[in-house]
C-alpha cells in the first residue's frame, strides 16, 4: 500500500463500557465528556475524523441486550439507539479520551450528554476504520457545522507547521465560537446560522494556495451545496475532497414525522447503524440516488414489533421494498 497517498486502514469493532471521568463545558451548547477505564486499553483512532459509535439503551431489554457478552452491534434482537460521534482527543498513556457533544436538547446522545455525571457509564464501538491523510498537502479547507468542529479542531492540533488551513465553521451563535489550537498557520471564519450564508461566504472567500486538501462535514443537503461551490467555482480537485453528512443542525428543521408505520415481527427493516427513524429517511434518500446498498445500511429482522417514524416529505414515495413490510 501506499501511504503516501489517502488511505483507509480497517480495525477490529470492540464494544467498550468506559466510565465517565471528567465533564467541562467548552461553550454553552459544547460538553466536552472524558471517558476512561480499563476497557480503553487499545483503543485506536488513527484519522481525525474518525468516528465511533455511541450505544444508549432506552429500555430495560436493551439494557440487558448491551451488557450481554453476546451483543453485536450488527446483532439481532434488541438495538439500542447508536449514534456517530468523532474521538476528539484520544491518550494511551493517560487512558483517556474525550468526546465532544453539542447540546441541541433532543435525542438519546445529546439528552445523555446533559444529565451525565462523574461515575457513569457509557458503550462505545469501533472506530470500524479510520480515513488517513498523509503529510501531502500544503493546504487545507476544512468545513463545517459545530457537530464537525470536533473533528476540525483535531485536524488542526495534528497538522505541523508549515500549513496553511482556511476553516470554515458554521455555528449557532457568536459564543459557540471555540479556541483552536495548531501549529499551522490558520484563519478561522466563524458564520453564524441564520445571520450569515455559508454558501456566499464560501463563494467570495479564496482558498490557501498549494496543493489542496478540503474536508466538508454539514447536514447532507448543504454538503452537497458546498461540494458544488468548490468543484465550480473554486475548481478543487475532487480527488483530495472529502464530504461527510452530519445529520445536524439544519437537519433539525426537517425532521418532523409525516408517517408513522408498524412493521411485523419477522420483517426485514433496513436501516443505518442506528436503525431509527432518521435512518429510514436516509435510506429512502440513498435509494433514490441509487447508492443506498454500498454506504452503511444493513437489514435487520425484526425480533419484535416495531413503529419507526417515517421521515420524508411526500409517504407516497417509500419505496415498496419497505411497505412491503408494514403492517
Ligand atoms: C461521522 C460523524 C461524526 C460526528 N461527530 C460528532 C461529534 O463529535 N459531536 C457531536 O455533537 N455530533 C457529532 N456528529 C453528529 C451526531 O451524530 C448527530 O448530531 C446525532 O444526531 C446526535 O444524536 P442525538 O441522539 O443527540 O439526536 P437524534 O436522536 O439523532 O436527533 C434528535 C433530533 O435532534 C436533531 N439534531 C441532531 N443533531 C443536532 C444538532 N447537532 N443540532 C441541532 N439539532 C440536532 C435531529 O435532527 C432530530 O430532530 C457526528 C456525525 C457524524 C456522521
């Protein structure tokens, strides 16, 4: 392999119980949550945007199912609500590592993160892998709402000198605004949601000279949109351009239920790692661009029943592979 080029290298998926050991509020709506513990023993997490799974039962059966020797998080049977989360520092001689949470104030992770003391618990899986980006770049664009800005301020305390980073972050407000660390020579642009558009700001802004690496990490619509700006007006190499969707802020706008259905016990559901209601709305995304199967979905039989929220704008077009299935 060359690794002198971008790379993914693959891990073995541990699940995790780590207790929780410290809680310090970066900003007003960022917690910042160490965790430790003895089964954070070879934990690894080689890229910076990597990202682990968060497991939060909601019932006893899930509970139960999660501390059970034999779970799997691509297992049958109970699932509790997992959630993708970036290790934003992780430190094998401290045995420490720290996640990152905004506080939206809605959903099994971010209602976790409020309440959380000293003392409790929580599950991790994976990383599954980790994306590396060699030493190569002379530059960096790194874009972003607040649920990527853990994976932002990484990157950036991991590049040496010598850099040039232009990050784009886009947040809630002036006080979400954080301080970031790195030896590089970087500009921040913070642009406030619903005051500023990222969109225009990206298109009058003029990227670091050299050659280029851009990282885009917003909810799926707006990555698309900032993807665009940068392949036609910036002319960035679509080679060295990495877009994620974060599922976040503006998501948040969308998501109200339009459809609720049963499916039977015995179904087959597909669904992403989490296997929400969210999840479905995304797969009945990735169905219409025709590339739902090779991004993470998987099926799951269902071993009760279940009423999952159908999330899309017109219930009309569900594909039928999924009616199919409702009782
Ligand atoms: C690869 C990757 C890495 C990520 N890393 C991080 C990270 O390090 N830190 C982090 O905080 N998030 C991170 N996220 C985003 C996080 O996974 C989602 O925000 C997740 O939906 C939060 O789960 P929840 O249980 O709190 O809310 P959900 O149950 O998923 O959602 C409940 C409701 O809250 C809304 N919502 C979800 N997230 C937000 C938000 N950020 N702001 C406003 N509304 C929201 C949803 O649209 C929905 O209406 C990452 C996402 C990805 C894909």
């Amino acid at each position: 392999m060359n690794t002198q080029t971008i790379h993914r290298v693959t891990h073995e998926i541990k699940r995790r119980r780590l207790e929780v050991l410290r809680v310090m509020d970066i900003t007003p709506r960022m917690r910042r949550i160490t965790l430790g513990g003895p089964e954070l023993a070879g934990f690894v997490s080689l890229g910076s945007d990597d990202h682990i799974k968060l497991l939060f039962p909601q019932n006893a059966a899930e509970q139960a199912a999660l501390e059970s020797p034999a779970f799997s998080i691509k297992g049958d049977g109970p699932q509790p609500a997992m959630r993708d989360y970036t290790p934003r520092r992780y430190d094998p001689s401290s045995g420490e590592l720290d996640i990152d949470f905004v506080l939206h104030g809605d959903g099994p992770a971010s209602t976790w993160a409020e309440q959380v003391q000293v003392g409790q618990h929580l599950y991790i899986g994976g990383p599954r892998g980790s994306m590396i980006v060699p030493d190569i770049f002379d530059s960096y664009w790194l874009i972003g709402d607040e649920t990527a800005l853990p994976a932002i301020g990484r990157r950036l305390e991991e590049l040496p000198a010598g850099r040039k980073v232009l990050a784009v972050i886009e947040i809630a407000n002036a006080a979400e605004q954080q301080t970031l660390h790195s030896a590089a020579d970087v500009e921040v642009v913070w642009v406030i949601r619903g005051q500023d558009d990222l969109i225009e700001t990206l298109r009058h802004l003029t990227p670091p000279s050299g050659l280029l690496y851009c990282f885009v990490a917003t909810e799926t619509k707006l990555s698309r949109q900032v993807r665009r700006v940068l392949l036609d007006t910036h002319k960035v190499n679509e080679e060295y351009l990495k877009a994620w969707a974060t599922g976040g802020p503006r998501a948040a706008k969308k998501s109200k239920p339009s459809k609720t259905l049963k499916i039977n016990c015995g179904s087959w559901l597909a669904c992403d790692s989490g296997g929400s209601g969210t999840s479905f709305c995304l797969i009945h995304r990735y169905r219409r661009q025709a590339s739902f199967h090779n991004y993470r979905t998987r099926f799951r039989k269902l071993s009760r029943p279940t009423t999952i929220n159908a999330i899309t704008t017109n219930p009309a077009k569900i594909p039928p592979a999924f009616t199919n299935t409702c009782g």
